[in-house]
C-alpha cells in the first residue's frame, strides 16, 4: 500500500512536468 | 480508515507514517540493544563476584521486567510523538498548495472549460489557414492584375506609337488627316472630272 | 512559527526526557534488585550508561535520517511554502485522483498563450488580407479603366480601318 501511494505521489509530482514538455513542443511544432 | 497523506508523499518522497514506522523500529532496536548490553554488562561484573548467588536466569528476568516497563512506556510515548510528528512536521497544512501545484489555483480549469479552449484553438487555427489561403488568393490575384495591366498598357502604348508615328509624319491627328485626305482626293476627283469635260 | 527542525528537535528530545523519566533509576534497581544490593555503585554506572547509550543511539539514529533524507533541508523549505501560502484560509486545491482532470490547469496556461498567440496572428493576417483586398480592389478598377481606354482606341482605329476601307474603295474608282 505504502509503496503504491508513493508510487502515485511521485507520478503526480513527475508527470505533468514530462507531459507538459511533450505538449509545449507539439504546440511549437504545430505552430511552425 | 487511513489517511494514505499522499499529497505528503508527494512533497517528501515518502509517506510519513513510513517514516515513523522507521523511526520506531529504530528506536525500538536501540532499546533492545542497549537492554541487551546492560544485562552482558551486569552477568559480566556477577562472574567477578565471588559466592554470587544471582543466576543469568534470574538476571534476564530483571531485564525482562525492565523492558516489558520501558516497552510499555516508548510506545505510549512514541505513540503521542508520532501523532505530534503527522500534525504538526510531516504534514501539508490543508490551506497549503505546493509549488508545482500552484496551476491549479492560477488556471482551475475544468474539463469542459478546457475542451472549449482546445475547441476554439482548433477554430483558431482552421481560421489562420484561411487567411493564409485568402492572402495566397489576393497576392495571385494582385500578381495577375500586374501582368494584365502590363498588357493593357502595352497596348495603350503601342497605340500610342501608332500616333506618333502618325505625327511624325505631318499628320497630327489620324482621323483629321484621313478626313482631309478623302477632302483632297475629292477635290482631285473635281479636278480631273472638269479636266477630261475640258479636253473633249 | 517554530521551525519544523526545530520542532522535531523538541519532540525528541521531549520523547527521551519523558522515556527516561519512565525508567527511572529507581525502576531500574527495582528491577535489578539483588544485583543492585550487590553493587549499587556499579548499578549506578550502568544505568548512567544505558541512559547515555540510549540517548546517543536515539539521537544518532535522529541525524542519520536528517541527513539520509535531507530532511532539515525539505523541512526548512516546507516552512517556507507554508509561510508563504499562509494566507489563504480556505482548503487548497488537492489531486482529484483523476490524472487527466488536473492535468488541465497544467496544460492550460500554455493552451492559453497558444490561443492568444493564434488570435494575434489571425488579427494580424486579417488586417493585412484587408489591405490586400483593397489593393486587389483597386487594380481591378484600374484594370477595368485600362481595358476601357484599350476598348475606346481599338474602336477609335476600327471606326478609322472603316473610313480608311471607304476611301480606299473611292481612290479605287
């Protein structure tokens, strides 16, 4: 249980920061 | 049922009941330990004393008797220092938003809010291709009006030429002279008429 | 506001007071009572050295998980975060447990600056394509204009190519 929290956690701390990467070079590339 | 203080983990990278739990196992090992060398140290000092009557036995019932005691107040203790730690150190304040959360309070953006944003976006840029083909559009169409002006005066010219060409040659003004032509030929037709009505 | 170093400082160091306290000099000869009227001073020294021993061990153990987790450092920077965001009374914000629902407000700034950057563009193109337009307009009454001086010459000479066909046919005679 434990690990899984910390699991989410990390991914919440994590992923926006990863996915918003892809999404800011997808919207640059779209507007080139 | 458990507070799983995921919004902890999330800032401190672990939960902090595990933290506790680690402290505690901790503690609780260093109790033990150090119970455990009191009782090498004291059976040690008993073999010096000569006629002891104390048996190891007798001796590991004192030590059995002291940490069920200790035991029994560390954890009431720690139990009170762990509630401590949770409220008051390890523990985001629910008033509290973390730094890489701070979005969520500048852009509190449902999901149908955002698939209109996405929505008008995708307006945005069908009408940006658009402009852009009506730019194409008008700049070819500009591009056209060039050439065909070009040809329009490059006729204009060359009628031009033709007039001058006209004027070069004493005959300022085409239509004037065509019409003072046809005057003098038929001036030249009266002559030559009253000519031959003469010679006969 | 006390720090959260130094409150867990104080927490511990309460715990061990309090411990300690608990397993009194006089619980601990209770307990160890035939050796202690054998040797009270020994008994004395070691029970100064397990209360020592156990202090050292507690606090040692205290500064390995400060250090292994950075903890005086995170702890300090949570102090400042909580400082800073003291003023906000009501609940903040917290993860909805639906990644994509929060994932919006992270997306949404830049979706925002994307669409005004786009409305801009839009703004700038359409101006310029009004412009355009006007011009387009304008060379196509200049071209209209044009092709009615070409049409007033060219009928102008063909109204000329006829008379000159007329006196062609007199000279003929």
């Amino acid at each position: 249980f434990d690990e899984i929290i910390v699991d989410i956690a990390t991914k919440r701390k994590q992923y926006p920061r990863k996915i918003l990467e892809c999404v800011i070079k997808t919207l640059k590339a779209q507007h080139e | 049922s458990v507070d799983p203080m995921t919004y902890e983990a999330q800032f401190f990278g672990f939960t902090p009941q595990t933290c506790m739990f680690r402290i505690y196992i901790a503690f609780q090992d260093y109790l033990f330990e150090v119970m455990q060398a009191v009782e090498q140290v004291i059976l040690k000092k008993m073999e010096g004393i000569p006629g002891c009557d104390i048996t190891p036995v007798q001796i590991r019932k004192c030590t059995e008797k002291f940490l069920c005691f200790m035991k029994g107040h560390f954890d009431n203790l720690f139990g009170k220092m762990e509630q401590l730690f949770l409220q008051m150190i390890l523990r985001i304040p629910p008033n509290i938003l973390l730094p890489e959360d701070k979005c969520q309070e500048m852009y509190p953006y449902s999901e149908e809010e955002f698939q209109l944003l996405q929505k008008e976006i995708k307006e945005l840029q069908e009408k940006c291709k658009v402009e852009m083909y009506t730019k194409q559009a008008l700049l070819a169409e500009l591009e056209e009006q060039k050439i065909v002006e070009d040809k329009l005066k490059q006729t204009l010219t060359l009628f031009d030429e033709l007039e001058n060409v006209g004027r070069d040659h004493g005959t300022s003004d085409f239509r004037e002279s065509l019409v003072s032509v046809v005057q003098n030929s038929r001036k030249l037709q009266d002559i030559r008429d009253n000519v031959e009505k003469e010679s006969k | 506001a006390v720090s959260r170093v130094k409150l867990l400082d104080t927490m511990v160091d309460t715990f061990l007071q309090k411990l300690i306290a608990a397993g009194s000099y006089q619980r601990f000869t209770d307990c160890y009572k035939h050796f202690h009227q054998l040797q009270p001073e020994m008994t004395q020294r070691i029970y100064d050295k397990f209360v020592t021993q156990l202090q050292a061990s507690i606090r040692e153990e205290i500064s390995e998980i400060k250090e292994e987790g950075n903890l005086e450092t995170v702890l300090m920077s949570l102090d400042k975060i909580v400082e800073d965001g003291k003023k906000r009374k009501e609940p903040a914000w917290r993860p909805s447990g639906t990644p994509e629902k929060d994932l919006c407000s992270v997306l949404a700034p830049y979706f925002l600056q994307q669409r005004d950057t786009l409305r801009r563009h839009v703004q700038k193109q359409e101006a310029k394509n009004q412009e355009l337009a006007e011009a387009v307009l304008a060379g196509r009454r200049q071209v209209e204009e044009l092709q009615r001086q070409v049409q007033a010459r060219q009928q102008a000479w063909q109204a000329l190519h006829r008379e000159r066909r007329e006196l062609a046919a007199v000279l003929k005679e």
